[in-house]
C-alpha cells in the first residue's frame, strides 16, 4: 500500500465529520493533485489513474462532511482551493494532450493492420 492510500485509509477510518476532517481533507487533496499532476507528466498513466481514484472517494467523502461549508469559508481553505484549482487545469489540459497522443498512436498502429489487403492479391501464396 502507497503512503497516500495508507492516508487515506487512515483519514477515513478516523472521519468525524469535524472541522479537522474537512481541513485534512482539504490538504490532502491539495497533496493528491500534485501527485496526479507529476505522474501524469511522466506519463505513469497506472499510478494516475489509482490517484484519480483515490482523489475521487475522498471528494465523495468531503462531500457526506457537513463541516466542510463551514472549512470552505475559512481562508486558510481558500487558500488551498486557489492552489488548487490551476493544478486541476493542468491536470485536465495534461491528460487530454495524453489521450490525444493516445489516439493517434493507436490509429498509426491500426493504419498497418491487413485487414484491408485485396484478396485477389493473395493468389500467390495459395499452394497449387
């Protein structure tokens, strides 16, 4: 298990529902969108989509915390949601550019499938 999901399961075992959950969660979502952005740039596309996942239950569970309105109007969270949000954009605009080079990697690779060979041209390697 990665220190992150160790963490996390950590984070979620011990959820109150207090200020100090949101605030934690606030954080390590912050620490999970630096982690998905480097790992996207290293094109680890394995460990970013278990990151994404990751970010993903923990934005489910900010979301049950009644809390976090109340952390959302502190500074201090908006702080992090104005760290945050250019990291989201680089996130998308990385992953999009990744799945671009994707498609068009796999449409190289499918340009040179036989499938559309003519028949007729097979003649030759019949065995009379």
């Amino acid at each position: 298990m990665s220190a992150d999901a160790h963490a996390e399961a950590v984070a979620e075992a011990t959820a109150t529902g207090s200020t100090a959950d949101a605030a934690r969660d606030f954080h390590l979502y912050a620490t999970l969108s630096h982690e998905l952005l480097k790992f996207i740039g290293q094109e680890d596309i394995d460990e970013f989509l278990s990151l994404a996942a990751q970010r993903q239950r923990l934005v489910e569970r900010m979301q049950k915390n009644p809390a976090v309105g109340d952390y959302r109007k502190t500074a201090e969270c908006q702080k992090l949601i104005d760290e945050c949000h250019p990291l989201d954009m680089q996130i998308i605009y990385k992953a999009r550019a990744w799945l671009n080079k994707s498609r068009r990697k796999n449409a190289a690779v499918h340009a040179y499938d036989l499938k559309t060979l003519n028949p007729v041209g097979n003649i030759f390697n019949k065995k009379y």
